[in-house]
C-alpha cells in the first residue's frame, strides 16, 4: 500500500501471504489453501473473495516478497527458498523434452480454452489435463506424434499466409475504469491541497502508465505482416517455422485423441490446410 508516497506493509494482505507460505509448508495443497483463505474471508482482490489454486501457485513464485525494488520484505529469503525447494519436489516426474517445452507454454483446452497441464507421474504415455475443474478433459499422446502433429500443422499453416491477418488493434473506447479512479484519487489531491508532493507525484505516475497501457502495441501485427511477406517469398525452413509459432500462434489447442488445432493471434483457428474457423 502506499502511504505517505511511500510503500509500506498492508496489515492484513501482508499476513496472508505469510500464512500461505507457511500453509504449504505445512504439506497442504495449493486448492486446499485457497479453499482456507475463502473461508477466512481474505480478498485476493478488492472486488472478490473468491480464489482458486492458480491465485496461490502465483504467490507462492512471486519474488516481490523477498523486498525487490521499492517494494517491503515479506518473506525470508529461508523461506522462499525452502517452498521452492518443496514445489520442486512435488512437481518432479520424467522431464519435460525440450521440443515439448514450447508447446506446453501454449497448451490449452480445446473444449473450454483453460490451460493445459503435461503429467508424466505413473501414468507412461504423459497425460494433458485441463486446469478448469468444471472440464477437466484429459488427453494422452505420446511427445513425437505430438510434435510431429504440431510441425504439419505449422506446415501446413506457412502454405496459408493469407489467414497471418494481423489482429485488431483498435483502441478502446474511452479511459478504463483504473485510469478514471486513479484521475478521481488525483484530482482529489489537488483539491485538498495538503497532500504531499510525493503522494501527487505517485499519482501523476500511476495515471500516466494506465493511460499508456491502454495504447495498442503495434509490434505483433508489424512482425505478422513481415514473416507473411517471408512466406509469400518462398517456402518454410526450420527457422521460419519457429517464428511462425513464436508470432502467430496465441495458443495450441488440444482435443480428443490427441488431435492439435493452432488458435492465431487474430482469432483465427486452424485446423487442417483446408479447415479454419474463428474463435
């Protein structure tokens, strides 16, 4: 929180997170301490109680605590350490083959778009498992069909320039809610005229970067138009089909069977050479 221009320690959030760390060490799992911190009435957000496994896997990794930057020491550096230690330990298994690596980062769903997670713990052939309860599909493939599906995929893609439509970068309509609070808490300020200069500063700051976040970035579509030119050229090398999946592709959606579909920075769904849809 700041206070004063400066950042300090939240009373109540700082203790939370304490106790989270401390609940995992105490060998409970990231939803049961998630279900703890709902029934105690701790807010992740200001706007809601609700929490769920991803919201303490996040904390659990956040390195803010350890006192970077401008921000006030929360956990121990022994602390953190020793929860990293422990993740480590549950989340050992056969290790993930580097060509696997890139599309386990864009795994997701293909019946609800949640994110994906690669299991290998007795089961042999790894599992992919939806991360949403509520679907939970699971889908087994072996690594090379899977990486040989994504390659013909990305193939099969680079013969197709003409779906590399850059996505619409229109800017919203409008200040976003923050930059509207944030303007209000400024304006306030200068009304009452005896905040601090740090404080107004502080203000300044946050309003000028929300209203600079609210600027669409030019740069994927840039980047689009120029491996599309790539492709219009000739055909697909090795190279250029690794920038086809660092550029192009948002998400690699998998469904039953193992079967692989490519979700494209503009929405678009590829699913065959012959096939594609929208999002």
């Amino acid at each position: 929180m700041i206070r004063n221009g400066k950042a300090g320690l939240h009373p109540v959030e700082a203790d939370a997170v304490k106790r989270i760390y401390q609940m995992y060490l105490d060998g409970l799992s990231y939803q049961q301490i998630a279900n703890e911190m709902e029934r105690q009435g701790v807010k992740y957000h200001q706007h809601t109680d609700r929490w769920n496994k991803h919201m303490v896997k996040r904390m659990l990794e956040n390195e803010t605590y350890l006192g970077t930057g401008m921000y006030p020491r929360l956990i121990t550096s022994e602390v953190f350490m020793k929860v990293c230690l422990q993740r480590a330990g549950k989340a050992s298994g056969t290790p993930c083959p580097d060509h696997i690596a890139p599309i386990r980062r864009k795994a997701v769903c293909a019946r609800c778009g949640a994110a994906m997670a690669r299991d290998t713990k007795s089961y042999g052939v790894p599992r992919w498992r939806c991360e949403n309860p509520d679907c939970a599909q699971t889908v087994r493939v072996e690594d090379p069909v899977l990486r040989d599906s994504l390659t013909q995929r990305l193939q099969a893609l680079a013969e197709k320039p003409s779906l590399l439509i850059p996505p619409d970068t229109r800017r919203q309509d409008g200040p976003s809610m923050d930059a509207i609070r944030i303007q209000n808490e400024l304006n306030l300020a200068f009304n009452r005229g005896a905040e601090s200069a740090e404080l107004i500063r502080a203000l300044i700051f946050a309003a000028a970067a929300e209203s600079y976040s609210a600027i669409p970035d030019p740069t994927p579509g840039c980047r689009l138009d120029c491996l599309r030119k790539r492709l219009d050229a000739g055909p697909a090398d090795e190279g250029v089909l690794q920038e086809l999946m660092d550029t192009a592709v948002k998400a690699i959606r998998l469904g039953n069977g193992g079967a692989l579909e490519l979700e494209l920075i503009n929405g678009t769904i590829f699913t065959s050479d012959r096939e594609e849809r929208t999002a």
